[in-house]
C-alpha cells in the first residue's frame, strides 16, 4: 500500500512538474492521471500495486469534496447576492449538458453500429 | 481542571478538530444516504457540508481556520484523479470502441454545460467577473480553480460553484436521464462525468460500475476541454 501510494504520488509530481515547466493549460494531477494510465499499459506488475489502493481510494471519492464544500458556506453572501443568475444557470446549465451528452453518445453510437452491418 | 476556554483555543489551531469533525460529518452523510437506499437527493457531500457549515457558523469559525484540518482530505483529490487512470484502463477496450460517441458526447456536452450557464447569467445580469467565475464551473475542482484565476474570476467563489454543479448533477441525474429514456450505462456516464465532474462520477460509480467508469473518462476529457473553450466562450459575453 506504502510502494503503491509513493507511485500514485509520483505520477502527480511528475504531471505537476511538466504542467508547469511548459504551463500547459492542463492541470497536474490530469497529466499523472495520463502517465499513470500510460505506465499501466506497460507494466503488469505496475498494475498489481497500484490497483488495490487507486479502487480503494476511488470508493471514497465524496468525501474528498466535502472540504471545499464547506467552501459554499463561507461565499453564501455573494451566492445569495447573485442567487437568481447563478442558481438558474447551474441547474439549468447542468440538466442541458446531461442531455445533451447522453443523447449525442446514444447518437453516434447507432450510427457506428449502422456503419459496421 | 483546565478552562475549557484554554482547551478549545488549543483545538481551534490545530488540524485535529476540524479533520475529525469532517470525517465523522461524512460519514453521517453516508450513513443517512444509506439509509434512504441511496435516494439521489440524500446526497452525502451535501449533508457532509450543511452539518459542517452550521458547526462553523455556530461556533463561530472562520473557512479559513476549517480548512488548516481539512486540507488533509482536501489534499486527496490529486491523487484520486491520478488513479482515475485504473478505471479508464480497466475499460480500455470498451473505450477503443466507442472513441467517436465520446468524442462527439464530450465536446456537445462541455460546449452546452459551459456555454448555456454564461448565457443565462449573462441575461439575468451577471457582470464580467462573475461570468469569468461561472464559465469552468463544470470542469473538476481543481482545474476549474485554475482556469478561472487565469481569466479573472473569483477561484474560491469558483470552488464553491463547481461542488453545487456536482451536487445538482448528482441529484437530477437519474430521474431526468430516465426521463428521456436513455438506457445507455455508457452514455449516461460519460454525460455525468462531464457536466458534473467527480461528484458526479461518484455518484455514476453507486449506480452502476460501467456508468462510473465512463464518468470518470468524461471527468477527465472535459478537464482538459475546458480549459480550451471556457476562454473562448468567454469572449462571446464581454
């Protein structure tokens, strides 16, 4: 669990070291996300340490936004100023985008099918 | 005995308090989510969150000193992306597949998620600096941060738009995609990974493994898609 954790940990630096050496617009631990996915590709004995710990830690992902949550309750006074537009445009914004996604995947999803009979 | 008042200045500035009253406020939240059977609007960050932000408010505590203890959880969230690698390559195969339905449900989904939240808060008044806040409010926590402190928003105001995007998601998500009938674990989770981020891979991941596993794709393309079109969609609005 230690070796696995040191390695997850090292994907992440090396992602954050690279975003930033060239300031791509990509975030650190996305860059460790593609290395690490990278590196499971290659290795077998990669994918045996890491595995346990990665679902582990993956089972609890909720907790983990729970302090920036708490977030929420220190901007209250500029979300309740703003309560109209930001409340309508998240829930709104966000029931659209679901849509739309799942039904474009659906979409193009029988087209491929169609192409291959 | 000591005055209680000594003990508590003591807790209050130091990182123990605040880490094990956010632990044990999740787990409540999990254990009420679990009690409903998992009924979306019993959400446990959001039950997490209101329990905390009234412990706060009632003792008086400023986010700030919160947050000494609860960066340690807090910390978690780079690592966890970083193994969201695991589920994508367990998925592989399936993912080789259906490279142009994601392709095609990523880039619809983040342009609407992103372009469709600036234009409503821009009818209904929102200036410059909130829309700069708003725009990445769908990408995963810590990008959206950065994206929106590059373009001149407002990073924490940021912070707290995209955990109630993911609360929100993880709520309508499964009456409103049932609602239009799609049936798709595939498509259902790529389209929650997307509009909603983590909290909304999560909550795909308590439904259904395949639809987590598409989430935590969709989670992770969109990260990388909004940093490109949020500037763009931006310059729409000013």
């Amino acid at each position: 669990m230690v070796a696995a954790f040191a390695f997850i940990l090292l994907f992440q630096l090396l992602g954050e070291v690279i975003s930033r050496a060239w300031l791509l617009p990509v975030p650190g631990p996305v860059l460790g996300m593609l290395f690490l996915l990278a590196g499971l590709f290659c290795s077998a004995r990669l994918r045996a340490l890491v595995q346990p710990t990665a679902t582990g830690l993956l089972s609890h992902l909720s907790l983990l936004f729970v302090p920036v949550g708490v977030g929420v309750v220190a901007h209250m006074p500029t979300l309740l100023d703003h309560g109209a537009a930001l409340g309508v445009s998240l829930v709104a914004s966000t029931a659209l985008a679901l849509v739309a996604g799942a039904a474009t995947f659906t979409f193009v999803a029988r087209l491929g099918k169609k192409d291959d009979t | 005995m000591t005055n209680p008042a000594e003990i508590w200045s003591y807790l209050a500035s130091q990182p123990l308090l605040w880490l094990c009253a956010t632990l044990f406020a999740y787990w409540v939240g999990d254990a009420v989510f679990r009690a409903t059977k998992r009924q979306p609007y019993a959400n446990p960050v959001a039950i997490a969150v209101i329990l905390l932000g009234t412990v706060l408010w009632l003792s008086d505590t400023p986010y700030e000193a919160y947050f000494e203890g609860a960066q340690f959880v807090h910390f978690m969230l780079g690592p966890a992306t970083v193994c969201l690698a695991v589920p994508l390559y367990a998925n592989r195969n399936e993912v080789r597949r259906t490279w142009k339905p994601i392709l095609a449900a990523l880039v619809v989904g983040s342009t609407t998620a992103i372009f469709s939240a600036l234009a409503i808060a821009w009818a209904l008044g929102a200036d410059h600096e909130l829309l700069a806040t708003l725009a990445p409010k769908s990408a995963t926590a810590p990008v959206a941060i950065g994206i929106s402190e590059a373009m001149g928003g407002q990073p924490t105001l940021t912070a707290a738009l995209v955990l109630l995007t993911g609360i929100i998601g993880a709520i309508i998500v499964t009456p409103l995609l049932n609602l239009f009938g799609f049936r798709d674990w595939r498509a259902r989770g790529l389209a929650t990974g997307v509009a909603a981020h983590g909290i909304g891979t999560a909550r795909a991941f308590q439904v259904h493994e395949q639809a987590g596993a598409f989430a935590s794709i969709g989670m992770g393309l969109n990260a990388v898609l909004t940093a490109l079109i949020a500037p763009w969609a931006l310059s729409f609005f000013s």
